[in-house]
C-alpha cells in the first residue's frame, strides 16, 4: 500500500509498514545517547571544577582554555571535527606504530563528542555550586579533622547539589536536543529517524510532529525525576518559593 493510501494510525504503527516503530527506536537510542554522554560530562564536569578551584595556574589556566573554546564554537562545529579529526588522527597514530585502523562505532563516537563538550558546561555549573558553599562548613570540617575525601563526601558533595541541579536539569535538557546533532556521523537516533520516516512516506509534517511528542514526553517525565531529586537534596532546607 502507497504511504498516501495509509491512515495516520497505519502510518505510526509501530508494526510494519508503520513507522513508528523506528521512531520508538530512534527515541530510545536519544536516552541512550544523552544519559551516557551526560554521565562522562558530569565526571568531567566535577574533575574541571575541583581542578579549577585547586589553585594550580597551569591546571587551572588549561581548564580555562577548555571551557572557553568548548562554549565559544557551535556544537555541530564540534561534534564533525572531534568526530573526524579524532578518528583520523588516531587512526594516523595506530598506522605510525603498524597497527591496523580502526573505524570506529557511531553510538561511542556520539557519546564521548557529547560528553566531552558537556564537560566544559558541567564544568561551570560544578564549580559555581562549590563556590556558594560557605566557607565555614568546610572550615569547621577541617578543625574536626576530616581528611580531604571525607569532607567532600560529607560536606562538599551534600552542600553543592542544591545549588547545582538547576543547572544539571538544564544540561539534561540540552543534551537531549544535541543528541540530534549526531546524525551527522551516521549515528541514528530519533531525529534522524524522523527525517528518514518522512523521506520515505512523504509524511513531513506528521513524522516531525510525532518527534515533537517523544521530545516533550522526554522532557515531562525528566522534569519529574530531577524534581523529585531536588526535592531529596534540600529535604530539611526551606522551601523554595
């Protein structure tokens, strides 16, 4: 049957020659995509922002250097020449040492090019977060002796994630819209999907519009999770008006 002869309902099936299944998919692969990227920048954010407020002038100088240039340039800039100019130069560095290349898969090359340029945002989220901290609590963790882990377990890790999930929230939300940004390595998630549902069936306005709904159904059930989280990490603060 034509794509013009199908119903809308056959056209979103998710069963073949429905499409959306491919939508599911491509829904599932942004998740996917967004929480690991999300997880390597939150490790990189934390590392950035502890190493920015360690007081080392070469660190702190390279941190800096990072973050500007990761915020200054479009992330479709960065995205294609991390992707690229990464695999080819590692490639260039496996044949110098005669090893045999090696391509590598679109779901890690989408995952560590989102996570490396949310570090640089993470970063600063991180790293204003500790600075609202005041500083007698770690002050007076000091005077009872705490080693340096044990205060940043116990004081600095309690006391920043107030302030921080705002911004983390914020971050989440991004990534979750960059991650269409890496169909321009090959990597299909659910934009791309989209645009191959719509190619496919002539359908635009109706693919892109069942995309918009997986978007926001992502953002929905994201927001209850991150408040339910704030609402964890200030238990015992006063509310929030």
């Amino acid at each position: 049957m034509a794509a013009s002869q199908m119903s809308v309902w056959e056209l979103l099936s998710p069963y073949p020659p429905g499409w959306g299944g491919m939508l599911l998919t491509g829904a599932l692969s942004t998740v996917a995509i967004s929480a690991c990227a999300y997880a390597i920048g939150l490790a990189i954010g934390l590392a950035g922002a502890l190493g920015k407020l360690s007081g080392n002038r070469a660190l702190v100088f390279g941190l800096n250097a990072y973050t500007a240039i990761i915020r200054a340039v479009p992330e479709l800039i960065l995205i294609v020449g991390l992707y690229y100019a990464g695999t080819d130069g590692l490639n260039r560095l496996l044949t110098a040492v005669s090893l045999p290349t090696i391509e590598i898969n679109g779901f890690v090359a989408a995952v560590s090019v989102l996570g490396f340029v949310q570090g640089a945002y993470m970063t600063e989220v991180l790293r204003g977060a500790v600075l609202a901290i005041p500083s007698g609590q770690m002050d007076a963790a000091r005077a009872f002796g705490f080693s340096p882990f044990l205060a940043f377990r116990r004081v600095t890790l309690p006391a920043l994630l107030p302030n921080a999930l705002p911004g983390m929230a914020n971050l989440w939300m991004s990534i979750t819209k960059d991650s269409a940004l890496v169909a321009v390595v090959g990597y299909q998630e659910l934009a791309l999907a989209t645009r191959l549902a719509g190619a496919n069936t002539k359908q635009y306005f109706l693919f892109f519009l069942a995309a918009a709904f997986l978007y926001l159904a992502i953002t929905l059930v994201s927001n209850l999770v991150f408040t339910a989280l704030e609402r964890r990490v200030r238990r015992g603060q006063p509310q929030l008006s």
